[in-house]
C-alpha cells in the first residue's frame, strides 16, 4: 500500500539570475513499511526530496500525497500540525536544544499534543528506553557523546509515534561504531515497529541497512537497488550492536 | 499568550542562558532603578503640589519673601485673619530651617501653638513616645517619621539642628507629606531658641470651612494687609509649595525625561537580548519549527522570553528603588517645604506593567521574522 506518493515532483530556487532545479519531475512511490535509502552526489537533490516529505519545504510543482493528504494543499499552520502528527525528522547534526536534557528534548514533540503530563512522562520514558538511552535522561547534550544525541534525537523522532521517520545523513557525524548502533536502531523500528524510512546517506555501508535504494542525480531518479543481504547486516559486530 | 504547558520551556530558556540572562537582567534592573527613583520623585512632587479638592488650607506668607528665614510676620496677624468670613482657624507658624537650599536631609523646626496644633492634626498617630510629654516639656519635639528614620531619631534622645538643641518627645505618623520631615515645638520654644523674638511668624497657616472659598479668603487676607508695613501673600498651601520649590519641580520634570531614556536603554537591551538570542537559534528554531510548533508559537515563545526577562530585570530594579526609598526616607527640601519620595506598590506594579510591555516591544520584530523564514533555508544557513 503506498504512503508517499510523487507525480512530477520539482522544486526549484531562483538565486539572482538564475533558477537552481534540485528537484526535476520525479516520480516515486514509497510503500507503507518501506526503508528507504536516498543515494546520490552532492546536489543530486536527496536532501530536498528528504525535505519535501516531511513538510518542510514546498514542491514548485508536481504532486506529493503522503497518506492520503496532498501536502501542497495544506497552509503554514495546517502543515505544521500535519508535520507534528505525521513526520519525526533525524538531522545530521542531532540538533537537540542545547539548554534542555535528553528528557526534556525528546519531551518537546509531545507539548504540541492533547495529553496529560503522566501520558507524556510515559511515552518519553519508553522512547528513551527504546533507544537505549534511559539511564542518561537528565543529561544535556553537552554532557552525551554522539552517538548517544543521535539516540535521542532518534527518540525525539519516534516519540510521537509518527507515520514516517526521515533521516538525514543520521551516521554522518559518528564514528563507525555509532553509526553501525544507530543504523541497527532505526532497522529496528522499521522492521519491528513497521516504522516507514526515508533516509538520506552518502555512505554506501549504510544502506545494506534499507530494504532498498535509490540513487538520484541532477534531480532525476536514475537507479534503484534492492535491498541488502541480512548476511552483511548480520555480520555487525555484537559489541558495536550494544 | 503561549500554551500552560510551553511556560517552562521559556523558564528554561531564559534560566539556563544564565550568562545573558544575568547581564541582561542587570542591566535592566540598573536601568529600571533609575527610572523608579525619577517616577518616585515625580510622585512625590504631584503629591505635594496637586491640588485636590480635599484642600482647605491656605498659607500666609511675606510678600515677595520665598524663604522662611526673610518671611516675617507680625504674630498678630493671626486675631485679623480669623475674623475673616469663613475662616475657621488661623495658626501662626515659625519655621526654622537647617539649610535654605534643596537638599535630602533638611531639619525643619516649625514653632505651632501646640493645642491649636493636636487640634488641626486629630489623625496624626504617635508611634514612639507621647503627646503629653509634648505637652509637659517646653523644649520637646514631634518628629515626622521620616525625619526620625533618617536621623536615627527616638523618643526620649535629645538632638541639635539649625542651632536648636530639642528634645525629642515622640515620633508620629502622618498622611500629611509636610509633616514626615518636620520637627513641631512648641510656637514660643522656637522663637526663642532661634533668636527669631516672641510676637513674630514665618507664616500663617489658614483653615477655611469649605474648599470653594479658598480664592476669596486669600484675596481678603492680601487686600487686608496690602498697604500694611508687612504685605502678604496667600496661595493654597499645595500652590505655594509648587511656588516655593519651583525650582524643584522643574528638575524633577525634567528628569523624566531621564527616565524615559532609562526606558529607551531597557527597550533596547531587551531588543538586543532577543535578536542576539534568535540569530544564535536560528537552527534550534527551524528543529522546533520541522517539530510542528507553528511559525506563530515560535513567536510567542521569543516574544515570552523577551517578557520573561524584562520582567525579572523590571522585578530587581524597582524593587531595589522603592526599597532605597522605604529606607532612606528621603525627601527634597527646599525653603522649608518638603517633597518626599514616595515609593510604594502602586510604583512598583507600574514599572513592572511597563517592562512587560517592553518586552512585547523588543520581541515583536526578531519573533516575527524567526516565525517567516523558510524551515528548510534555516538549516542550509546552519
């Protein structure tokens, strides 16, 4: 059953003179429950793509459905609470908010939500502890290596329980080992919370992780591989895993 | 404004900036000092010189003398005057003072006739010490509460101003600004100890029995005494406050416009805070933004911050002003007549009502552009 659907997707930027087309009438359809990994050289428009889908960026034209609900067709507001709903975004950088802790970030999401402060307590507790991340909630991201902000970014991406997570670069700033442990945890939720993925990567190591792969560039689809060996996945070391 | 549940969000925003939050505060809070201390003065100025309908008290005074040490009057003035029409007593009053120039801690001695006294002042409340030792001794003294707080003066102790060694009988409360900084005696003891003479008066404190006949009264007492050896002239005691101490309400006047740039400087301390704050958080914005908070939440949480902020900063500075101005007692005399500077909660509230509103002002811009960048540019920016 297909959750993103794009019909001629383009986006362009006017810089001056001249118009900078990131995205050039793409098509794709990404099915409920898919992992999926964005490939591509830098400007090839993954990044744009990425952001399209989680409404933060606008197409200039084509369509994009995402569940039954045509993005373009949403105003600022509507979009924001669409995004809070439906969309929980793993930036590159982590970019948690440095003056709160990891409880109080991935609490963040849910201030927007009817819900009572046990109800929020509750679900940051199980989002923490389903990244593995419980014992450093009071921690400011100061205090928390990369590997653990990415987790709890993470965890500020799944709290809401939303229907797609994207991920952009998620490994893009950790050193190997925490980049195995990330890409592990959001295979984890794909696989057994059905968590549908969209992932930005420019490390081929990475996408063994997603069911399958696509590579852009110059804004246009230009290949698709499918998904990686569990072999190769299964080969992670246990103590990278833990 | 912003959701309950954000509330702590800015609380920790603000709290956990602490480097900027405290420069800023302090700069606020010095800032709002300032214009306290100005707002108490011009209180305190309004209070002595407005007129209000309540009054029905005139002051006779030597033409063309402004200051208690050249106004002289006969003492026998005072049997014409109450004959008047619709005068209901005429007190004669010898003012002494301890320095004729403006200043902060001035001793005024006023020499009263102290029955005619007790009976002008029926709601004056004694708080240390007692009427009838007042009454007993001859060189006894009633000192206005801010005059004994500022000097450290309690009953029983004796203490030498203006050349006067008196002694100190009580310490009384009065809603009356005049009588806070003032040491009453008795009409006869002053005189004499200020080598002024028996039989002769700074000046004549005039009741009449109804508001409306102040100007007629004061006309019939000039006309009365025009072609006499010492002509007077008589105002309502708040308007020959204002004539005395014009000086000084002119200063204080002018120095509100000192305090309108102690506002300018917290708006713009404010303003900076805030647009330092949002330029630095261009990201961490975005990441709310890409979270689902509306463009218009993120407003509103700047906006509160900036609040938040100016608030505290308003808190410290007008705190500290009405505190000093509790304490210190002080009041700006000047020829005798003394403006206190009135701090209290009223002042309080309206500057911190006012750093509210400042605060609105400083985040208005910076919110609203935070709120209009593209979410997506933001993070190509970073």
């Amino acid at each position: 059953m297909t959750l993103i659907e794009c019909r001629g997707l383009t986006r362009e930027y006017r810089r001056g003179e001249n118009v900078i087309r990131p995205l050039d009438g793409l098509d794709l359809d990404v099915p409920r429950g898919d992992f999926l990994a964005l490939m591509g050289p830098s400007g090839s428009g993954k990044t744009t793509l990425l952001n399209l889908i989680a409404g933060i960026d606008r197409p200039t034209r084509g369509t994009l459905v995402i569940d039954g609900t045509d993005l373009a067709q949403l105003g600022r507001s509507r979009l924001a609470a669409w995004r809070s709903e439906h969309v929980g975004y793993v930036f590159q950088l982590y970019n948690l908010v440095p003056v709160l802790t990891a409880y109080e970030n991935v609490e963040l999401p849910l201030l927007l939500h009817r819900m009572s402060a046990k109800q929020r307590h509750d679900r940051v507790a199980e989002a923490l502890e389903l990244v593995g991340i419980a014992d450093r909630h009071g921690h400011y991201p100061r205090q928390l290596s990369g590997g653990q902000e990415q987790r709890v970014a993470i965890a500020r991406a799944i709290v809401t329980d939303p229907t797609i997570l994207v991920a952009d670069e998620p490994t893009g700033d950790l050193d190997k080992a925490s980049a195995s442990a990330v890409m592990q945890l959001l295979q984890r939720l794909n696989r057994e919370l059905g968590k549908t993925i969209v992932m930005v990567t420019h490390d081929p190591g990475t996408t063994r992780y997603a069911k399958r792969t696509l590579h852009l560039d110059k804004g246009r689809l230009v290949r698709e591989t499918g998904p990686a060996a569990d072999a190769e996945i299964a080969a992670v070391p246990e103590e990278v895993a833990a | 404004m912003i959701p309950g549940k954000m509330v702590p969000l800015v609380v920790k925003q603000v709290v956990r900036h602490r480097a900027r939050t405290l420069l800023t505060v302090a700069g606020i809070a010095i800032a709002m000092f300032l214009f306290t201390a100005v707002q108490a003065m011009h209180a305190g100025t309004a209070a002595a010189t407005r007129r209000t309908a309540d009054d029905t008290t005139l002051v006779v005074y030597r033409q063309d003398r402004f200051c208690p040490a050249t106004s002289v009057l006969p003492q026998d003035y005072e049997s014409r005057i109450e004959r008047i029409e619709g005068v209901v007593s005429a007190m004669p009053i010898q003012v002494v003072v301890s320095n004729c120039r403006t200043s902060l801690d001035v001793v005024t001695f006023r020499g009263v006739p102290k029955e005619d006294f007790l009976a002008e002042r029926p709601s004056i409340e004694v708080i240390d010490g007692s009427i009838e030792d007042w009454r007993r001794r001859t060189d006894a003294v009633l000192v206005g509460e801010a005059l004994a707080s500022r000097r450290g003066l309690r009953a029983g102790q004796t203490f030498d101003a203006a050349g006067i060694t008196a002694y100190v009988a009580g310490v009384f409360r009065s809603a009356q600004a005049q009588d806070q900084n003032t040491a009453y005696g008795a009409l006869e003891f002053v005189q004499l100890s200020s080598r002024k003479g028996l039989g002769r008066v700074t000046q004549f404190n005039v009741r009449v029995r109804d508001a409306s006949m102040l100007d007629r009264v004061a006309d019939e007492i000039d006309e009365m005494f025009r072609t006499a050896q010492e002509p007077t002239s008589t105002y309502t005691e708040k308007a020959f406050v204002g004539r005395i101490a014009s000086d000084v309400v002119e200063l204080v006047g002018f120095a509100r416009w000192l305090g309108i740039g102690c506002l300018a400087a917290v708006l713009t301390l404010v303003a900076n805070a805030i647009v330092l704050s949002v330029q630095g958080r261009v990201a961490e914005h975005a990441v709310l933004q890409t979270l689902g908070f509306t463009g218009g939440l993120v407003a509103r949480l700047i906006v509160a911050e900036g609040v938040l902020v100016a608030l505290l900063g308003g808190a410290v500075g007008a705190a500290a002003a009405v505190v000093a101005a509790r304490l210190g007692q002080f009041a700006l005399s000047v020829e005798g007549q003394a403006i206190p500077i009135t701090a209290g909660a009223p002042l309080l509230l309206s500057g911190l009502a006012i750093c509210g509103v400042i605060g609105v002002l400083a985040g208005l811009v910076p919110a609203w552009q935070a709120s209009r960048r593209e979410i997506a540019s933001c993070f190509r920016a970073v």
